[in-house]
C-alpha cells in the first residue's frame, strides 16, 4: 500500500500515515526499514496490520525536502548574551563547564563571608553592603545563567525546559536534574530543540 507520512512526533518516535484512499494508520519509528530521518510529507510504501503501518519503506529521498524543512542540530558555542537565553542547546561538557564555574563563585563568596565574620560579633555595615551588593549583582544573575544551562542541557537532549521543575521536588529533584543534565547524552537525530535558524540554513 501507498501513502504518505502525515505526522511523526520525534519525542514519542510514534506517528500517523495517510493511504492513498485516506485511511490513516498509526507507526512506530521502528517499523520504519529504510531511513533514520522521517519528516511529514514524505511518500511511503508499507504494509497494514489493523489500525497499524508495518514495514515502512520511505519512498522519497530526503533531498526532496527543502531544507529549511530539515533539522539541523546546533548546541550553542559562543556568545555572552546566549547565557541569558533559554533558546537552544547545551552539551555535556558545556553543561558542566558553566557549573563548575558558577560553583566556584558561590565558593569565593562563602569565604568572603567567613573572612568578614571571623572574629566579629557582628559585620560591619560597610561588610553587609559589600556582600549584598555582590550577592545582586553577581550571585543572582549567577542563579538565573545556572537555570537557563540546565534548561539548554534539557534541549539537548531533546527534552523540554519545563523538565527543570524536577528541581522543585524535596529532596531528590537536585538529583535528578544531576543525573540528566551532567550524564545524559546528547539527541542529535531527531531533535526539536536544536535547530537552526532557518535564515542560518
């Protein structure tokens, strides 16, 4: 039987093929034989099952798709102002490269807050201004770059940003994003998130 692919979804690898007579069926990208890339539109030749497409062979070549169609995966390299945005994706590497950084920060801060306090009852004014000056300009712009990464590291592994609300769980959610931000792999095929710009194709 003849149809086309009338919908994939890349995150669940499930979607839908139209016969040429207008039934629809349901595949998975594992009944797909012929190619890894699958994008909607394209011309197929399977077999049904039930409701069902079975051994899918994709008909039309990829280069009968324009290329603004196809996504092309891009994890961000360079760039001050692409710390303060959530749009695209970070790697592993960069992921931890940016945390370790930030980490270290935290860490000067806490030893200037133990140098100021040692030996005092209290810090001086003049103190409190200097670290609440530090904690403004530097440690909150710090806490929001710490967010965006993780939501890039979601990106790259082709999961939502939203996931980054794992971190709102008592006692286990700082885990969790751990484990998927610093050792998850990254997505390439398939991947939603990272695109790039049409005008940059």
């Amino acid at each position: 039987m003849k149809g086309k692919i009338l919908h994939f979804d890349a995150q669940t690898n499930t979607g839908l093929i139209v016969s040429e007579s207008g039934e629809r069926y349901s595949f998975t990208k594992e009944d797909v034989k012929s190619n890894i890339f699958i994008a909607n539109g394209m011309e197929a030749d399977f077999i049904t099952e039930q409701n069902s497409a079975k051994e899918i062979y994709l008909t039309e070549s990829i280069n009968s798709i324009l290329v603004a169609d196809v996504p092309y995966y891009e994890e961000q390299e360079k760039g001050f102002g692409e710390l303060f945005s959530a749009q695209g994706c970070y790697t592993r590497w960069q992921y931890w490269k940016i945390t370790l950084v930030t980490l270290l920060i935290w860490a000067i801060y806490g030893v200037m807050i133990a140098i100021m306090s040692t030996g005092k009852d209290r810090m001086s004014d003049t103190d409190i201004a200097v670290l609440a000056g530090v904690f403004i300009v530097v440690l909150l712009p710090l806490a929001y770059i710490n967010i965006v990464t993780s939501i890039k590291r979601f990106h790259d592994i082709n999961k939502s940003g939203w996931y980054y609300l794992f971190s709102l769980i008592p006692y286990v959610g700082g885990f969790i994003l751990l484990v998927m931000n610093g050792f998850m792999p990254t997505v390439k095929e398939g991947n939603i998130y990272c695109r790039r710009k049409k005008d940059e194709v």
